[in-house]
C-alpha cells in the first residue's frame, strides 16, 4: 500500500488497484490558436502544469499504476457535439472550425492531440470524451473495473471543468479520487484553488488533495 500525505487526510491505495487519470492535456487547451484560445483565455497560463503532470506520470509509471490519458474532442461530422456546446458564448472560432492546429476540438486534429511532453506510451489507455466528464458517453468505467481499479489519482486541465467534474462522477461511481494540485491547472487561479477547497471540504467530499512533493515522499 501508499500512504500519500494529503487533505483532508492520508491517501491510502494499493498501486495495483489504482490507476492515474490525466485530463486533456491537449494542445487545443495548452497552446496558442485552440480552443482553449477561441474562448478568450489567455493559455500561457496553463504552461506551468505540463512540468508537474510529466513528474506526476513518471511517478505513475515507476509504481506500475495504469495510466489513462483522456481528450475532449469530437466525431469530424460533429455528430457527438451538441448544439448548444457549439453554440456557446462567442468564440472567434467555433468547434470544427479550421483554426492553425486543424479544426477545432475534433479528434485527429494536431490540436486535439496530446501535448508532446505527454503523449501516451505503450499499454497507456486513450479516452476520447465528447463531455466535460470522463464518464459520460464513454467506456473508462468499464475498463476501470475491467482493470480492479478502486483508486484514481487526477491530473490535467481544467480544474474546475474537466477534471472537476470527473472527479465527482468517479465519486458517485465509487472510487477514492486524489487531485495533485501542481498537476492541475486553470484559467482562472481562483477558480482552481476554489475547486481544490470544495473536493476535500467536508471530510472529502469529493476526494483528496495533496502536493507533488507528497508523492515524491509516498
Ligand atoms: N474551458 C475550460 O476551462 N475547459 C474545457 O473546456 N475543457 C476542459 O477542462 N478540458
């Protein structure tokens, strides 16, 4: 077992039965020119977070978890893509927009790929997500249990959207979730420090949070 020292208290988990989820560390998020961009973010923001999730990844790796990397992107005819998530606010380019890194948020596109300090190995698990949750309308739940996994350890992209909401939909399926704060990021500082409040508030009510330098230490 490992002992993480976390909030709102240890993280215990057997490595065999855990596995890493990082969340759509993609270049459609990270660089300039995505979607991420279109919305009106300013991505530099982001580039502190690829450092850590690429020390949280070789930790991963080095204690045999299995890692799943997931992308938000959708079908080229933009069948799995909701009007109303197209339709939102006022981007200067919308999803499947051609922008500088292909078309925007659509899978196979450079920039619904993984940035290149993160790009998947071999046995890693790719999950491609129409949604801001990792869960809906895709199989890792499934592929989760195929594996045993109870405990999931989070990084990536952003706090309070994706990983967020990932977090509570593991939550409500089940697993102890870990969020690994210098592994995540946001758009909006106060945003992300609010998100990390809220997940281990009330005795975890969502999960755990703790310091890279925890798991170094683990
Ligand atoms: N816009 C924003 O903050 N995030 C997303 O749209 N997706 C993810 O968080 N991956």
């Amino acid at each position: 077992m490992i002992t993480v020292d976390a909030l709102p208290g240890p993280f215990v988990f057997d490595p065999r039965r855990a596995a890493l989820v990082m969340i759509d560390m993609q270049r459609d998020f990270i660089e300039p020119g995505g979607f991420g961009a279109t919305l009106g973010n300013d991505v530099s923001l982001l580039a502190p977070v690829v450092p850590a999730a690429v020390e949280l990844v070789a930790w991963a790796r080095q204690r045999g978890l299995l890692i799943v990397h997931t992308k938000e992107c959708h079908r080229p005819d933009l069948a799995d893509c909701p009007s109303a998530k197209r339709s939102r606010g006022l981007p200067s380019l919308r999803i499947g927009d051609a922008g500088p890194m292909g078309r925007i948020l659509i899978d196979g596109e450079p920039g619904a790929d993984f940035v290149a300090a993160l790009a998947p190995q071999a046995g890693d698990i790719v999950i491609r997500k129409p949604g801001k949750g990792a869960f809906y309308a895709t199989d890792l739940h499934g592929i989760l249990k195929d594996h045993s996994i109870t405990s999931l350890v989070f990084g990536g992209v952003t706090t309070e959207v994706c990983v967020q909401t990932t977090m509570r939909e593991a939550n409500d399926r089940g697993y102890d979730s870990l969020l690994v704060e210098e592994a995540t990021g946001s758009y909006f500082a106060q945003f992300k420090q609010a998100a990390i409040e809220m997940i281990r508030a009330q005795g975890g009510i969502v999960g755990w949070t703790a310091r890279l330098g925890a798991l170094r230490e683990a």
